[in-house]
C-alpha cells in the first residue's frame, strides 16, 4: 500500500465517534458540498500528502486500544481508493469499520458493502429528503446537485439497512436553516420507508463551530427533546439528542 492521499487529521483514541466504542477516528479532506454549518470546515480545503502506509501505521499503535475505526472528514468517499486499503487494512487487524458520510457516492458505500468493509454508517441526512430544494440551501449546492444528493443519500440509506448494516442517521439543527418542521419530516419518513437497525440523532448546531453561521439561532436541549418525542415511530430503533448541555441522551 503505497498510494498517497489528501489527509486531514487523526484521533487514536475516541469514545464518542461510536456509541459505546473505544475507536480511532480518520479525517479525509475534500467533500462535494459547501454547507455554511460545516462544523469539521478545516478539512474541506487544502493539502497534506500521506501515504496510506503511513495512516496504517497509526491505525495499528492504536489497535491495543480499539475495536473499531470511523473514516470521516470532509467526506471520505471522495478518495475511495486510500478508504478501500484503509478499510481492508483495519478488516486485518479485525476492527468494525464505520463511515461518516453525506451519502452523496451511493457506489463507493456500495462498493465497500459489497466488499464486506463496512458495520456502521452515520449518515448525515441535512434536510426532507422530499426537498431538494432545501437540500440545495442546506448544502451550498444548486438546485440539479440538490435533487441528485438526495436521491443518493435515500439510496444509501436503503441499500445499507437491505444488507443489514447498522445505520445512525444525523441531523444538525440550526434556526432558519433546519428545525423542528425538517425534523419531524425526516423523522416520519424514516419510520415509513425504511427498517432495520436504524437510529436518528438530532444534534445542536453550535454556530461558533460553523463555517459561516457564526450569527445563527441555537436550539437548546429542551427544544431538542422536544423534537425527539413528537413522534412515537414504529420502525425507528432508538432516537437520541446531542448537545452541549447534557451530551449523548437516549431518549427512545
């Protein structure tokens, strides 16, 4: 494994990636969209040449300690070559592997799930998938690469809970951006379309963190229990709420 690739940061030990899992976490650089509440925005841009041997070697100090590996980013299936050999790299050394991920490269997740180098997709899912133009908002994207993205990421979402892989979907709630109206949208669609080993996490934008929505609204924690329990879903497995406040909060 020598080829080399646009790196962004790594995390040898991380509890919080993966609920209930000590794991490393690999940022990628790169992603095909310009969301103005992109909170990881130092990967979007520029450059670090490594070498995946490299990136390898890192993974396996920290296997001792782990059990599992998260790409993120940026959006790592814009490199799918360097995640592939990553991915067969950590199957090696028997570490579950998860993805953070827009859903935007339906064939690179269903490469790697074809391949068997998957156990947990986080998939951000930024607005109603029956929106796309909202979806363009959310994304910095035209109204075209809105309708494409979320074709994609409902395709994503299907094909992985088809082949049985874990799934958490995200959203990050920002006022004027998305709230409780986009929230119980997603959340309804989730539990008619869709079952399996599915969780939907709402997550408190912090707009200091953010790209560009520096002046944004916050939602507080009761705003966001709010829109956690107003629904009773059928197929949804868990709902949970993330925040500055109390943290990672089961609350179905």
């Amino acid at each position: 494994m020598d080829n080399t690739f646009n790196f962004g940061h790594f995390i040898p030990i991380s509890t919080v990636d993966w609920h209930g899992r000590s794991a490393s976490v690999l940022f990628f650089r790169g992603c095909q969209f310009d969301c103005p509440y992109c909170q990881n925005h130092a990967y979007l841009t520029g450059r670090d040449d490594t070498t995946v041997e490299e990136l390898s070697s890192k993974i396996s100090k920290a296997v001792p300690y782990i059990s599992a590996l998260v790409f993120s980013g940026g959006e790592p299936t814009m490199q799918p070559d360097a995640l592939a050999d990553l991915a067969r790299y950590a199957r090696s050394k028997s570490l579950d592997i998860g993805i953070e991920t827009n859903g935007f490269a339906f064939d690179v997740i269903r490469t790697m799930v074809d391949e068997e180098l998957l156990d947990k997709v986080f998939l951000d899912i930024k607005a109603p998938l029956d929106e796309p133009a909202h979806y363009a908002k959310v994304t910095g994207a035209d109204e075209d690469m809105g309708a494409r993205t979320v074709r994609a990421a409902a395709g994503t979402l299907t094909m992985c809970l088809d082949a049985e892989i874990e799934v958490e979907v995200r959203t990050t709630v920002f006022k004027g951006l998305a709230g409780a109206e986009q929230v119980l949208n997603i959340m309804s669609y989730l539990d008619i379309t869709t079952s399996g080993n599915l969780t939907y996490a709402i997550q408190q934008g912090i707009p200091e963190n953010t790209r560009s929505l520096k002046d944004a609204g916050i939602f507080h924690r009761d705003e966001l229990m709010k829109m956690a329990r107003a629904m009773k879903p059928d197929k949804i497995k868990h709902i949970r709420i993330r925040t500055q406040e109390q943290g990672d909060e089961l609350i179905l």
